[in-house]
C-alpha cells in the first residue's frame, strides 16, 4: 500500500440508487435496432488481438470507486445509433481488421445493459467474418444466452476484486454474478482475457489478489490476465457526476507493487501481462 491510499475498509460503499435505475432503465428497453453511443475509437495493441475498432455504449450499473469514465454511467447521455449506422462504420474498416488479425469490440459503460442491440450487432459481424470481442464485467452475464454466446470469439473480463466484501466496496455490486458467468464461459470453452485494475490501498490486499488468482486458475480458456495499474486520467471527469472521488489522492502502483502481483497470478500458472 503507498503511503497516502486510503485503506480500502475506510472507503464507503458508492450510493447506488441512480445505477439500479440505470438497470431498470435497461429492462424496459423494446426496441433493439438502436443503441446508446458513447463513442468509437480505431486502436491497435488494446481491447483484443490486431487492430481493432471499439465501440464503447453508454450506460453502467455499477459505481467503480476507480472508474477512468464515469461519462459513460448513463444512457440518456449517449446518442443513438441503429444497427446498420454501427455496421456501416464496422465494415468500413473490415478489410484491415481482418489483415490485422482485428475485429470490433463493444465496451462500455457496460455493455450488457443493452444486451440485445449488442447481440444485433455481433450476429451481424460474424456473417461478414468479423472477429468479435465484448468487454464486460460480468454482472449481467445471465442476460446472454449460450446461442448469444456463440456470436462472441473473445470475452474481455473484468474481475474488480477476489473477495466479495471487497468488490462490493469497490463497484456497489456483489462478486457472485461475475464469477459465475466466468464459470459458464469456462465451461462453455470460450476464450476469455481477464482483467484487474491494481489500485494501493483499494485492490491490492495479498489475499484479494490471491483470491482472483485461485479462482482463475480453475478456469479453462484464459489466454491471459491483464493487470492494469491505477491511473488519474479519469479524475476531471469525476466532477459532472455530483459523486464523491474517494481516489483523488491515491497514487498509481509502483513497480515494485506491480511486480508482487504479477508474480502472485503467474504461480498459479497464470499467462500475466
């Protein structure tokens, strides 16, 4: 832990009430040729193998204490965009994803809120031949079914912490339905790239991290897990969103910090990036 990071048992559990709306919100949605657009990017070397274009949507039901784009929280922000709008981009761009070994990625927000406009949009990729990628954190992963998941090549996991007190600190949500929607991929043979946000004082906890590194390990198609450092990028944009930053002073995980994790995950046989 870094000198100045607040101790994660010190840090209150993030008020929820505007996300369980958000959820609900998800739920009476009946018309899924049109989404909610946060923005795109063309990226290579992040968000899945070769180059590749990520569609991040709009919308989140969980209140990440480390959150680099509370922007993306709700719906009612982003703008709306139909399946063939998305699609028209998507091929745009197809000849290079494909001589990249790319495809597209649909992140968040969280992209399972609106599960069904995601599932549209994949269906339609794989009949052009389009690796797909969804980058999710697991929470709503009962919302797909497994015909849904034969429309996605590779699963971008988010496990926030290994301790169920600890994660609800840190996302306002239980841990359960992330760890069960990764059991299902596993036992479903897809592949799955998990990743962990390495916050002091927050996530770091030798026990958190061996609690992920445990349970990873029983699972089968992780190609790799990712530990992403903590970072202030997504401090300015704390302030429009009337929440508390309980972050604002903590510091990004030195190397030394870095190093111990990596090597808490690579014992378990893990292929740690």
């Amino acid at each position: 832990m870094t000198e100045n990071a607040v101790p994660v048992e010190l840090l209150p559990t993030p008020p929820m009430e505007i996300a369980d709306e958000e959820v609900a919100a998800s739920e009476r949605i009946r018309d899924f040729t049109t989404g909610s657009v946060h923005s795109w990017d063309l990226v290579t070397g992040a968000d899945g193998p070769g180059t590749r274009m990520t569609l991040f949507l709009s919308g989140c039901g969980m209140r990440c204490q480390f959150c680099q784009n509370p922007d993306t929280w709700h719906m009612r922000d982003g703008v709306r965009h139909s399946v063939d709008e998305v699609m028209e981009r998507v091929t745009r761009y197809a000849t290079i994803m494909k001589v990249t070994g790319g495809g597209l990625t649909i992140s968040g927000g969280e992209p399972l809120l609106q599960a069904k406009f995601v599932m549209n949009i994949f269906r339609r990729c794989k009949d052009l031949n389009i690796h797909t990628a969804l980058d999710t954190a697991g929470l709503l992963g009962a919302r797909l079914s497994d015909d849904d998941l034969n429309y996605v090549d590779l699963v971008l996991l988010d496990i926030k912490s290994g301790i169920p007190e600890t994660y609800k600190r840190v996302t306002g949500r239980p841990l359960q339905p992330t760890l069960d929607f990764a059991r299902r991929l596993s036992d479903l043979g897809k592949t799955m790239w998990i990743r962990f946000v390495l916050v002091p004082g927050l996530t770091d906890a030798v026990e958190n991290v061996d609690a992920i590194a445990d349970f990873v390990a029983t699972l089968d198609g992780v190609e790799r897990l990712e530990v992403l450092p903590f970072h202030q990028l997504g401090r300015d944009k704390w302030a429009a969103t009337g929440e508390p930053y309980l972050l604002g002073e903590t510091a990004p995980p030195d190397k030394e910090l870095i190093e111990r994790v990596k090597r808490q995950f690579a014992k378990r046989g893990i292929n740690v990036m």
